[in-house]
C-alpha cells in the first residue's frame, strides 16, 4: 500500500438519472482514471457497479475538478 499518494485533482462523477438513486464520484486523474487499488472495498464495488448501470441507472461519467466538487458525507472515496 502506497501511502504517499498525492491527494485527487479530479472526480469521476456518475450521474443519476432517477431521483431514487444517488450520484457517485470517485476520485481520480485529470483524465478519468481511477486509482482502484486505492479504493474502499465499498467504493470500488459501487464504481464497478456505476459503470456497468451507465445508461440504466447513471449518465456516463464526466470528470470534473476537485475544487468544483465538494463530496457529500458518505460519498465514495
């Protein structure tokens, strides 16, 4: 486990696309890609599940700046 790394710039953010289901970021690089290994178990089960859902569940996935996102309380990480 690496533990000198950097904090994310960006987040991967799934959009709901029903009122039901919660949205879902995940942080990564300026380019999309997410860290898995440094993922929660619980977090890397929900951006497997976000990515298999895209168009049933989530919009496709857009990244957006750190700053530009504020994760709400129990957000994946």
């Amino acid at each position: 486990m690496n533990s000198t790394r950097s904090p994310s710039t960006h987040y991967l953010l799934f959009g709901s696309l029903f009122d039901s289901v919660p949205s879902l970021s995940f942080p990564c690089d300026p380019h999309g890609q997410v860290d898995i290994d440094g993922l929660s178990e619980r977090a890397r089960e929900n951006y497997f599940f976000a990515r298999t859902v895209v168009g049933c569940d989530y919009t496709v996935p857009v990244v957006i700046p750190a700053l530009a996102h504020a994760p709400r309380s129990g957000a994946c990480s």
